[in-house]
C-alpha cells in the first residue's frame, strides 16, 4: 500500500513544513495562551503556598488580604496564639506599590513580614540567592522577576532597604513579584504619605484649634504622635497544630474573635474563583477564537490544497481510486500539518513564548496532550470540507470537453 | 544522479524534521513541572559565628529643659534664637510686668508713709513718756492730782502701742515690696543649665499659661541614642556592649558607640526593647536631635560551632528542617537551630553533622521525590 | 456472450428533459475487436466526449447496451455495481494531456493503481519497469513527472493505462501536444500494446498526422456514428 498523502508531503515538503510552522505559531500562541491562565491560577496558588499558612485571619466580612483591603489591629495575633489548635500565628501586611531601585521603578508586592528567622508563616520559603532577612529593619528580599540584584538599594517610600536574598516565584496574584521586608518596615510604608503630605497633615492638625488648645500644653504633640503610627496589619497567618482540623480552628476562632477566617481551600476559591475569574474567562475567549481560527487556518490551507490537486483527483476517481483513499490522501495531510504545528507550537511556546511574557506562563503537559487531541480533531474536522470537495469532483472531468 | 532529487529531499527532511523532533523530545521532557530542579548545595562547616543585634533609634538629648513662665502672662521679650548657645543663669527673656513696676512703685511710696508714721509715733512715745515721769515728779511734791498722774501713764502706753503697730507696718510694707520684687525678677526667664536653645515656641507678644514651654534648652554635651530593639532579636542585650552606629544623613560612615542602659521597661505595644546608646566620641558638627540611626551591637563571638546559611531552612508540614542530600537523593531532615549571626549563618544544634550535604538554594519548593539537579548557580541569578 | 473488446449498441444518452432536452448520443454503435484501434473522430458537439464518457463509465447513457470484454455493463442501466472498480480493471485512460500524479515518480505514477488494489509495493512496481521498459521510458523511471517531455508524459499516461491489463484502453486525444514524430510513436505503441495485450482501444481523435493509420474509424455527427474503412497506412 502506498501513502498518498506522505507522497505528496514529501513533495511539496518545503511548502508544508513552511505552513506547518505558520500554523505551529499559532498553536504556540494557543497553548501559552492556556500555559497564561495555568500561570495565573498557579500565581494564585504560589502565593498561598508560599505564605505557609493554614489559616488566614483577616477583617471581618472582608475578603481579605488578596482580593479586598483588609486591616487589623497588629496585636491581634496574641490573642490567636492563645486560641487551641493554634500552632503559630503571624502578622503579614501586603501593599502593591512602586518600588524605586536606581532610575527605574518596579510594581511589586512589598510584603511585610513578621520578625523571626527562616520558616516563620510569610516568610519566603526558598531562595535562589542570598539570604534570609536578619536584621529587623532595611533589609529586603525581592523576587528574581523583579530585576533587582543583591546587594541592590531599593527605595520603598522614603526608606532605603538593600536587597539581601532573591526569590523565585514568589508573586502576587496579580503577577507582581513581591518584595518581603521587615513587617515593621512595612506598616510604616503602608501608612507612610510623601513628606509633604505629612507636613500637610501636621499643619492641618496643628491649625485645628479642637487640638491646638493653649490650656493644654502637649495634646497637639500627643494627637499628631497618635497619628504618626499604624498599629494595623492586614492579616495574620496562621499554621495548625497538627491532629487539629482547620475547619474546627477557623470556626471557633470566627466565632470567638469575631474575625474572617479563611482555610486555604476557601482562599484558592476566592483567588482562583474571584479574583482571577474575568481573566480567566477572557483567556477562555481567546481559546475559543485562536482554536476557531486555527481550525479556519487548516481548512483554509487543506482545502486551498486539495483544489490545487482536483485535476489530480478527478484522474485517480475516474482510473478507479476508491472514495476512502482521496478522504486518507486529505485527511492525513490535515493531521500531519497539525502534527507538525503541534510540534512547531510545543516548542516556539515553550522555548520562545513563554520566558518573553512577562507574566507566569505555566505549561502543563496534560494541556499539551489535551492541546494535541484539539489540534489532531480540529484537523480532521477542518479536512471535512476539502474531503467534501473532494468527493464531489467528477471523475468525467479528467476527460476533455 | 537520477535519483539525487529523492535523496535530497529526505536529507533535507533529516535535516530539518529530526532536529524539530528532537526539540521536541527535549522541550516535552526538560521544562515544565517534568524537569529537574536546578540546586545549589553546600556542606555543614564549622564556624565561629559572631552575634549581632540591629536595631533603630533616634538621636536624643539625656536632659531636655522646657522653659517658661510660673504664671500666665504675656511675653514681653526673648532674646536667644534657637541654635544659642546659653550659660546656666542666662537670661532669656522676660515676661511683660503689666503693672507690677506701679505696684512696686506705690509699695515704695507705703514704705515711707510707714517709716514716717513710724518716727511720728516715736514722737509721740518719747512725749508720752516725758510728761508721765513730770507728772509723777509732781505727784511726789504733791502739786497734782493722781487722777491727772494716771491719764498721763495711759497716755504713754497708748503711745507705745503705737510705735510697735508702726514698726510692724513697716516690716510689712518693706516685705511686700520685696516680694513684688520677687515677682518682678520670676519674670525674666533664666537658663537653668548650660545649653543648647533648640525650640523657640513662641514669640514676644504671646500669652501663655503658667507651665506652657517658651523656649527648649538641650544639653549638647549629653547626646545619646534611644534604640528600639525587636524583642525576638534582643536576646544577649547588656550594658556597655559595643555599637556601631550610622546616622542616616552620614550613611557609610560608622561610629563607635557603647550600649549604655537597657531600659527596664519594653514598650508592650509594639514589642520592642528600648536601650539607650551613646556615642564614644560625639560627632562634629552635632547631629540633629531626632535624626534616624541604624545601630548594631555586636555580641560577644561564639565557638565555633556547625553552621549553616540560613538560606536553606525550609518548613515542611510544620516543622524546621533543611533538604539534606545523601547520594543524590533528598531527604528533609529537621533541624534545631542555635544563634545567627547578621549575615546568613544559623549554628544548628541537631539534625545535621559537619560535612553533610545540603540544598542551599532551589528554583522551586522542593519534595522528596523531586528530581534534582545540582549547579553552582541558579539559572537566571545574575553573579 | 461470445462478445469480446468493445460492444456498443443503440446506445442513447439525453441531457436534461422536457423541451431543454439535448440528445448528444442519438444512436451510436460500434465493435472494437481485442487487438484492434479504432480511431472516433467527430467535430465539437458531435457528442465524442459523452459517447467515451458514457464508455468509461462516468456518466450513466439514457439507453442502449454495452459490452465491455465479456460482460455487460450497461442494458438499459447499469448492470455492475461498483463503476470505480470496473474504470480500475477494465478500462485504461490515456488523456490529452498526461495528468500524472505530480508527486509521485514516475514507476509510482505507473504502479498506483494495483498498489491500491493491494498489490505489493515491490510487484506493482515490478510490473510498472517492465511496461515502462516497453514503453522504452524505462532510463526515467525515477523521475518526477515534471522533468519528462511530453512525449515521455504520454507514453507514462499509457503505461498507466494499461498497467492492469484493461480489455479496453480510451484515449481522448493522446497525440494533440506533441509533434508528428511522437504522434506517430504513441501510435504505435499503442497498436503494439493492442496486440500484444490483446486490448481494444479506442482513440478519439482529430489529428491529421495520425487518422491514417487507422484501419477502421469511425465518424460521429450528431449523436450518430458511421463506419468508415481507414487507409491502415503503416507507419514509416
């Protein structure tokens, strides 16, 4: 038996893998379109994991501290460490900001972190390079995809902090890499307005007589002090004690403490389900219209080459080829143009695409496999019109007149 | 020859299909969640590791001096600038008098009408006295009556009665004017101590309350630091530990300095130890009171001990460890950890030995059933 | 039946109905002996295509009766089931222009049809040299089809049409794109094929150069065909 279809690749095979490449960009395209929205869920999830903690202690009837603003009394955490099951409890603040370093300025998530060593809830759990924070003020660990080398000085509002240790995916849910500083740092930056704001505001202050009252010396100082500090954090993470059912520690800890608790599957359900949600469905559109559009590609391109051949086919029906032969000859080529932008497209989005995006392109191998089962179907589907075509060229035409 | 066209297609079709496949191979296997994960390793070392303590102060004056009125009144003058420097006694500035100088005037003027009705009563008393002794004379020799004898001794009491009411008055005006010149003077305002003029509140003009701050004298000899320690790091915090501190307007340039109080008091709130730190030899010229500085306090050097870099502590189902490599193999092993230093090394008191192996860095969370791959750098790290 | 080659009789094939209606075949009958070529020539519209489309079963004729070898094909209707398996071993074709497979060389162009057939790849392309040896384009066996001449074309387009022994072989035109040399050659080499397979071959024609040789022809004009006794004229 003779593979038509191969013959005629082989032909014309410079042609072919021309298209097939072509055609493999788009797959490319495709699938780190998919590896975008696995990067994003796995964002989501990176940053869970890399928060270390079971439980999330944040305002009440918030959806803090990722997906809304949340803020609590930064002594909170004592009163948690005091809850049973409760195996450790850490503040956390998160603030999405500019962070200056030199002439250029990165969006990051500044992450303040609650002073101890390696391993405390928050804290980076690995590094490339570096190392952990030591000292309890300035001092900062960035993420690798921030651009920031060790050793560098960043500007965080008004302080200067020097980069001591370098991350690797540690981002935010949104894809910004996260700097970690001391949480005291942190609360300073969260509250910190510009210096002129701050003048701003002690000179309103000090023109409220309410507050300037010469009867009383010092309540001027007293009320500008009062709102010189931040005594709130965002969150406090904590881990369980284990043979404690999370669940059981978060309710009693609701219900006790009057704050939102969030276990971590509730935490994945409002980043995976909410926060990323109209991304996510974006993302589907878009697979939706490149598969449409791939599939219109392949059966624009197949058809254009079976028309190329009709006076071929037209020959072979009438000297006694069967139908099923002409629907093999069309319909391997379909998949072996997919076959060949399917490898094209694994290896331009793997090896080209996904380390120039600047966002996580996370790609699966069960998407590959899922993404050549689309790729093998969408071709033969797209066969079907050039098949039809085909079928439907008389043989008499081979014959003049 | 006839057949090169075949052969040249197939080649090319090796040339260009096997690579791509390869790549393939390549791209499905090496990347992804299928792929090793680059490590970087290093062994446990022995090390003397020398403790430091950091934390952030303010500079601040030991003695700050608040002055102003004892009474409310109005600022008549002020003559130092802020930046003066005074000596203890100085006067700074008075208060406006109003009508304390009159007062002292009229008070004056009731001194003399005192003195003069005092030597007006002496007058009368040495009269008084003269005609009771001629009166008793007289009664001797019979020549008047005892009655008249009687009215003339009462009439030198009386005058004697006067001349003391008049003495006292006088004491009494003279002390009233001496204590409105006492007034007078606890209106200048005077610099307890040799100082630095440091805050001027107010100005000439200005009423103030009684204790309100006119001005603000620090004693610029006596500059210390007040530093805020975490509590978590402020284990092995004693006085006249060394410090080394940097103001933040002279970042880079270091300063020696010794611890000289803890306090005994923590601030609860934002549970931080304070401490007083001063410096060996105070800067020239003085910085600002209320200037940040960075302050670290060397402890005492430990022995040597097994170390680590405090890089590689991971925490795995709640508890501390390191990834110990053993044959190329990972094992999470935990670890009880001693005292670090400022610099990235932990001393480990259990779990590991001198000379075991173990993942410094990794580009990923690591699992025991992870591949790995070992590299002096992980890749994307610049050097 | 007793009937060998080609067997046509009253043959009738009408376009359309009603008042639009073309009769194109009126009343055709015509024998080919196995071994024998007879020319069919006829001017445009005189009905030569639908007569050999009719005969290479790719259009179904209104009425009539035809004989192909020793079986009846067609008796007021089809009389075999599968046409496509009939074109592939009853009839060879050999078309004015050459429509060779332009991906394949030139020994696959010749060894399709019994590769499809199933025949193995190493036979069907044994058999393939040997014709095309006869044929003598046996030194371009490897080529593709567009590095031969015309003639070359050709004479591969015969070896394909007569690679599964057909009783029956229609050419349409084979000698139009080449010189009288190569006329004359394709001729022969059909009449040697006719011979020696003992194959009837129609060729429809209206070149000049080659109606002599034929020893019978026969004319279409308007649906109808005549016998007409050629000169037979032998090739020079």
């Amino acid at each position: 038996m003779i593979s038509l279809a191969g013959r005629d690749i082989m032909h014309a095979w410079g042609k072919f893998v021309f298209t097939g490449v072509g055609l493999g960009l788009l797959i490319g395209v495709t699938l780190s379109m998919a590896g975008i929205y696995r990067g994003m869920v796995d964002d989501a999830k990176a940053l869970l994991d890399n928060s270390g903690a079971d439980l999330w202690v944040v305002q009440q009837d918030t959806l803090g501290p990722y997906a809304e603003s949340s803020s609590i009394y930064d002594d909170t955490w004592r009163s948690l460490r005091g809850m049973p099951g409760v195996a450790s409890a850490a503040n956390v603040t998160y603030l999405t900001m500019q962070v200056r370093q030199g002439e250029r300025d990165v969006r990051t998530m500044v992450t303040g972190v609650t002073p101890g060593a390696a391993g405390t809830s928050g804290w980076p759990p690995y590094l490339v390079a570096g190392r952990q924070i030591t000292r309890g003020h300035y001092e900062a660990v960035a993420d690798i995809a921030s651009g920031f080398k060790l050793g560098d000085t960043l500007q965080i509002r008004r302080n200067y902090y020097t980069v001591v240790g370098l991350t690797r995916r540690m981002v935010s849910s949104s894809g910004d890499p996260m700097v970690f500083i001391p949480l005291k740092d942190a609360q300073e930056a969260q509250f910190l307005k510009d210096n002129d704001a701050i003048h701003q505001q002690r000179r309103r202050t000090a023109e409220n007589p309410a507050f300037n009252r010469p009867q009383v010396p010092g309540l001027l100082d007293a009320v500008i002090a009062s709102q010189s500090i931040n005594p709130y954090v965002n969150a406090v993470l904590v881990q369980i004690e284990s043979g404690h059912n999370s669940e059981v520690v978060a309710e009693s800890i609701r219900r006790w403490k009057r704050l939102t608790v969030y276990t971590r599957n509730q935490m994945e359900e409002i980043l995976v389900g909410k926060l990323i949600a109209t991304s996510a469905r974006q993302i589907a559109m878009f697979l939706v219209i490149l598969s449409i559009v791939s599939s219109a590609i392949v059966a624009f391109i197949i058809y254009t080459l079976t028309l190329g051949k009709i006076r071929e086919i037209a020959v072979l029906k009438l000297i006694g080829t069967k139908n099923r032969t002409i629907i093999a000859l069309i319909m391997q080529q379909s998949v072996a143009l997919g076959l060949i932008g399917f490898v094209v497209g694994k290896i331009t989005a793997t090896l080209l695409m996904a380390p120039i995006f600047p966002k996580y392109v996370l790609l699966e191998p069960l998407d590959s496999v899922i993404g050549f089962g689309a790729v093998v179907v969408i071709c033969i589907l797209s066969s079907i019109i050039a098949i039809r075509a085909a079928l439907k060229v008389d043989p008499a035409e081979a014959i003049g007149g | 020859m006839k057949s090169l066209p075949i052969q040249g297609r197939t080649l090319a079709l090796v040339v260009v299909l096997f690579p791509l496949l390869a790549l393939f191979i390549y791209v499905a296997l090496r990347s992804g969640p299928l792929a090793p994960v680059p490590v970087t390793v290093a062994r446990v070392k022995t090390e003397a590791i020398t403790p430091a303590l950091f934390g952030i102060g303010t500079v601040e004056a030991q003695y700050t001096y608040k002055i102003g009125p004892t009474s409310a009144g109005r600022l008549k003058r002020l003559d130092v600038e802020v930046g003066d420097l005074v000596r203890a006694g100085q006067v700074l500035g008075e208060m406006d008098p109003i009508d304390l100088d009159d007062r002292i005037r009229a008070q004056d003027a009731a001194g003399k009408r005192a003195e003069a009705q005092l030597s007006e009563a002496k007058a009368r008393q040495a009269y008084a006295q003269i005609q009771a002794r001629r009166y008793e004379q007289l009664l001797t020799a019979r020549s008047t009556s005892e009655e008249i004898v009687a009215t003339k001794k009462h009439e030198l009491e009386v005058a004697v009665a006067g001349l003391q009411a008049a003495a006292e008055e006088l004491v009494r005006v003279h002390s009233e004017g001496k204590a409105l010149l006492a007034q007078r003077s606890n209106l200048k305002i005077v610099a307890p101590s040799d100082g630095l003029v440091t805050l001027r509140h107010v100005d000439p003009g200005t009423t103030v309350v009684a204790g309100q701050a006119v001005v603000e004298l620090v004693d610029p000899a006596n500059l210390w630091i007040n530093v805020r320690f975490d509590q978590i790091h402020a284990g092995g915090l004693t006085v006249n530990l060394p410090a080394q501190i940097v103001l933040r307007s002279q970042a880079g340039e270091v300063r020696g300095g010794r611890v000289l109080r803890v306090e005994p008091y923590a601030d609860a709130v934002t549970e931080e130890t304070l401490a007083k730190v001063e410096f060996n030899q105070l800067p020239e010229p003085l910085p600002p009171v209320g200037e940040l500085a960075e302050i670290t306090v060397a402890l005492p050097p430990l022995p040597p001990a097994p170390v680590i870099a405090n890089a590689a502590i991971r925490r795995v189902d709640g508890k501390l460890g390191v990834w110990h490599v053993m044959n190329g193999d990972l094992r999470f092993t935990p670890v009880a950890l001693g005292l670090a230093d400022l610099d990235g090394s932990v001393q480990v008191r259990e779990g590991l030995k001198v000379g075991d192996q173990y993942v410094v860095y990794s580009a990923k969370a690591l699992t025991a059933d992870i591949r790995i791959d070992v590299v002096d750098r992980i890749p994307g790290v610049t050097p | 039946m007793g009937y060998k080659g080609i067997h046509i009789e009253s043959l009738k094939k009408r376009y359309g109905s009603g008042d639009t209606a073309v009769e194109a075949l009126k009343n055709v009958d015509m024998q080919v002996a196995p071994g024998e070529v007879v020319g069919l020539i006829g001017p445009s519209g005189s009905g030569k295509s639908t007569l050999l489309k009719s005969l290479g079963a790719v259009i179904e004729p209104t009425a009539g009766r035809m004989i192909l070898g020793d079986e009846v094909i067609y008796d007021d209707g089809w009389k075999v089931k599968d046409l496509r398996a009939l074109r592939r071993d009853k009839i060879g074709f050999v078309f004015q222009a050459p429509y060779l497979i332009p991906f394949l060389d030139v020994t696959d162009n010749v060894a399709l049809l019994p590769m499809l057939a199933g025949v193995s790849n190493s036979e069907a392309r044994k058999r393939a040299v040997k014709l095309l040896k006869a044929l003598d384009v046996e030194h371009r066996a490897k080529a593709m089809p567009s590095q031969l001449s015309g003639g070359e074309q050709q004479r591969v387009a015969i070896a394909r049409g007569l690679i599964n022994r057909p009783p029956v072989i229609l050419a349409d035109e084979p000698t139009a794109p080449l010189d009288s040399e190569r006329a004359l050659a394709v001729i022969r080499i059909l009449n040697d094929m006719a011979r020696q397979y003992e194959t009837a071959i129609i060729i429809v024609t209206h070149d000049e150069k080659i109606i002599p040789t034929f020893k019978r022809i026969y004319h279409i004009r308007d649906g109808v065909t005549y016998e007409e006794v050629g000169e037979g004229r032998n090739f020079t």
